[in-house]
C-alpha cells in the first residue's frame, strides 16, 4: 500500500475549486477506484458518474491531468504519483456537480432534434446484397460507447461553442456508419454540408487521440464523409452538370 494525492474539482455551475484528497492505493488500481475511496472516506457528498466499470458504458468521461479519459480505464501505474493527479469534469458540457457534466445536448441530437436520418432501406428486387468488405468498413463505428470524449476534446464544441451549428465527431461517425451502408438508399450530403456543419472540422485528429475504443474517427469517417461533400458541392464539373439539373 501506499498513498497518492488526487486533485478533484468540487462545485456546481455557481463556481467552485479544486480540493486536495489523499488515500491510499495499491497495485491495478484505476482512477475510479480511488474516486470511491475518497468518497467513501473523505468526501461522501462528492458526485461522479459511473457504470459498468469496465470501459463500455462511457459513463465516467473525465479529464485527467488535462486529458479527458474514462476514470475506469485509466490505471494508476501509467500516471506520475509523485505529484497531486487532477480529476475534473468535462469542459465542453454545462456542469451539474463535482464530475458530473450535463451531455443531453448529445442525445438531443441523436433522437432528432436535428433530425439525424435513420437507415433507409431499399431493394427494388425484394433482396438486399451486401459485400462482407461493405460490412467490414463501418463496423468499426459500431464500437462507440457515446462516452462523448471525442465531443469534449473537439475545438469546435469546446471552444467555440457551436452546438446549433456542429453535430461533432461522435455523430459524423454515426452518420458515416449509415452513409456507407451498401442498402441504404438516403441522400444525407446536404445535411452533412448545411445542417451538421462538417466544413467546421479541420481534421486536427484529437477526436481520434482520445477515442477509448480507439475508433479512426477522422480518417475512416470524417475525411470520407469531407470527400463526398466536396466532390458534390465543390468539383468544377459537378458544379457544371448541378447547373443544368435540380440539385442546387
């Protein structure tokens, strides 16, 4: 056994500080773990999100040490003990209490606020024929555990705060997984361009950096999807033939 200090972050949306809390620790410990040792014995009020403890809920997404991270899946044995480890809430989402953020603006956009178009469908034949390599490509989005880390880390939602105008890197991923479905017959380039404002991302990758699940979120989804746009929108012939046709 020894004993670490944990720098946590205790407030509301009022205002708040950090507090200083030592414990003890010992060997396969996570951060979570020394969360509700603190909690348990030094600070019973002290509010954190958590679930299944095991990396694949999403639900205890933190920064630490400035880096947002799951507590749960962040062993101590890789942070520097020597010095206080700074637990605080995310920064991009409005604050409840103590580690726990407000994300509801991510599942507004999920169940249609901005309407996110669902998978369509269709086979004029009756069947549907897909390629094991078309089912290959977006598996991977299928991986996401909406613990929102990427949304954190992103500039654009971070920084700029612009929630009305950017769906952020979890649902480029989610529409990317949709968009390069073989069977799916919906057109979401327009939104991609308009109404999820995928011309605000410039593929800086901290989004991909932070992934938990260590999806390729900028070069497998992001820039495929900053493709398709461009090739509709800004190539001089499509813009030449989209002239003459409907699409304008």
């Amino acid at each position: 056994m020894s004993t670490a200090t944990f720098r946590i972050w205790r407030g509301d949306k009022s205002g708040g500080r950090f507090r200083d809390y030592a414990t003890e620790i010992s060997e396969g410990m996570v951060v979570l773990d020394a969360v509700h040792h603190i909690q348990a014995e030094h600070a019973n009020d002290l509010a954190v999100r958590w679930n299944c403890k095991a990396g694949k809920c999403g639900s205890c997404s933190a920064e630490i040490n400035g880096m947002p991270k799951l507590m749960c899946m962040t062993r101590l044995n890789t942070l520097p003990l020597d010095q206080p480890i700074t637990v605080e809430p995310m920064k991009t989402f409005p604050l409840i209490k103590d580690l726990v953020t407000d994300v509801s603006w991510n599942f507004k956009v999920k169940m249609g606020i901005k309407k996110l178009k669902p998978r369509k469908p269709d086979a004029a034949d009756g069947t549907w024929r897909m390629d094991q390599a078309d089912i290959d490509r977006p598996q991977e989005f299928r991986k996401c555990i909406e613990c929102f880390l990427c949304q954190d880390v992103c500039h654009v939602l971070r920084d700029h705060q612009l929630f009305d105008e950017f769906i952020g890197p979890r649902f480029l991923i989610y529409t990317a997984a949709l968009e390069m479905n073989p069977i799916d017959t919906d057109d979401r380039v327009p939104d991609l361009r308009r109404k999820d404002g995928i011309g605000y991302c410039n593929i800086t990758k901290c989004c991909t950096k932070v992934c938990p699940e260590n999806i390729t979120i900028t070069d497998n989804a992001i820039i495929p999807l900053k493709e398709r746009v461009v090739d509709r929108y800004f190539d001089p012939l499509a813009k030449l033939f989209r002239a003459f046709g409907a699409d304008k």
